[in-house]
C-alpha cells in the first residue's frame, strides 16, 4: 500500500510541472497578423495586437505633390522642339512615354518700357491733352485701344533709365499722372515629361540626356495625366 501513496503524490507533482513549462498558446496566438481591408489606402498588414491597441499601420501613399496631381520626371528646358523630340524618341527606346511640353516663360532681355498717362474722362479731353503735350515738344499720341483706351503714349524704350528720365521730364512740365508699364517678352521653352518614375532610374535618365547640354532632370507635376 505504501507503493500506492507514493505513486500518487509523484502524480499530483508531475501533473502541474508539466502545465507550466508549456508556452502560453493563448499569447502566442495574439502574435497572428490579420489583412485588415483599408478602402482608401489598399490592403495592409496589421498585427492583431496592434490593432486591438488602436496603433494603426503607416499608410501607404501615392506619390503626389501638395496640388494632388501626380508627379512626373521632366527633361529641360530645350530652346527648340527638334532637340526635345530627339530625346523624346530615346526614351521610346526605353519603352517610356515622353510627352513634349511646351511653357512660355518671361524674357527680360528683351523688355521694354511704356512710359504713358492712363485713360482720361472722354476723347475729347485726351485730345486736348494731346495737343498740350505736343505744344511743349514732347512725342505723343492718343491710345485707341486696350486697357489704356483714352490714355496718352509717350514713349517705348528697351532701357528702364530712359523711360526714368522721360517721366521725370513730363511731370516736371506739370503732367503728374505719368506712369511705366513694364512690357515683358516670352520665350518658349520644350520639356520631356515622363510619367513612368518608377522605371526612370538613374542608368536610364543617363540614357536620355544622352549629351545634351544645359538640360537636366526635375520633378514637376505633370501636366499629362494617366497611370503608368
């Protein structure tokens, strides 16, 4: 009997030993990850104890520039289309879609300055006017159209000084609504916008620059819109 007793205190031993060495399988089963369906940012990974903690997982955006529009890699500027297309077909060759943009953009080389007195009440005293000016030797005429309509041109000049002084001289005569406004000229600029970033990699870029100089690479929004 004794054999009995000593069988069964071994037993109420083993038993709980064996229960704590065992992993916590509950725990383990919090470390699981589950899909967790976001409709506007796609389909991501997300720990189920993240998730019951309220941490969500970091968001996968879209490249976009802050105006919402999608960001394209644009080749420039070319003074003249036949360079831009000679790049335009190297990217083709690359299997990328290069668009041609053309961007008018302000030339002060070739401003000019209009020294001149704004609208007057009618025709007839801008006339009048006229005749005043002419009277005292300065080269005028009456504005016939545009914003100016009424008004009194007295000069176009390409230096900034020059128009400076006829103004000063006008007003000194007594005329003091005597104004410039500043007439700036364009040039049009061709850039090569690729939209397929993802493939424009540093090798590639190379490829289509080729030797071209004066040009290189930005990131701009692009003005052609469309998947990739």
């Amino acid at each position: 009997m004794r054999w009995i007793v000593y069988s069964l205190i071994i037993i109420n031993i083993a038993i709980p030993a064996y229960f704590l060495l065992q992993p916590d399988v509950q725990e383990a089963a919090l470390v699981t990850t589950t899909a967790v369906a976001d409709a506007n940012k796609g389909d991501t990974l997300q720990l189920r104890r993240e998730r019951d903690s309220g941490a969500a997982p970091a968001p996968q955006r879209p490249l976009r520039d802050v105006t919402g529009k999608k960001l394209c890699y644009a080749l420039g500027p070319y003074t003249d289309d036949i360079s831009a297309r000679v790049a335009q077909a190297r990217a083709m060759e690359l299997s990328l879609t290069g668009l041609i943009n053309e961007l008018q953009v302000p030339n002060m080389r070739d401003a000019e300055y209009w020294v001149h007195m704004p609208p007057l009440a009618n025709r007839r005293e801008a006339l009048d006017t006229l005749k005043e000016l002419q009277r005292r030797g300065i080269d005028s005429y009456v504005i016939t159209q545009g914003d100016l309509v009424d008004g009194i041109s007295l000069g176009l000049f390409r230096s900034e000084a020059s128009a400076n002084t006829l103004t000063a001289k006008v007003r000194g005569l007594g005329f003091a609504n005597v104004g410039i406004r500043e007439m700036g000229a364009t040039d049009t600029e061709y850039w090569v916008e690729i939209r397929e970033i993802s493939k424009l990699d540093d090798r590639a870029r190379r490829r289509v620059k080729a030797d071209d100089g004066d040009v290189d690479w930005q990131m701009v929004a692009c003005r052609h819109q469309g998947s990739e």
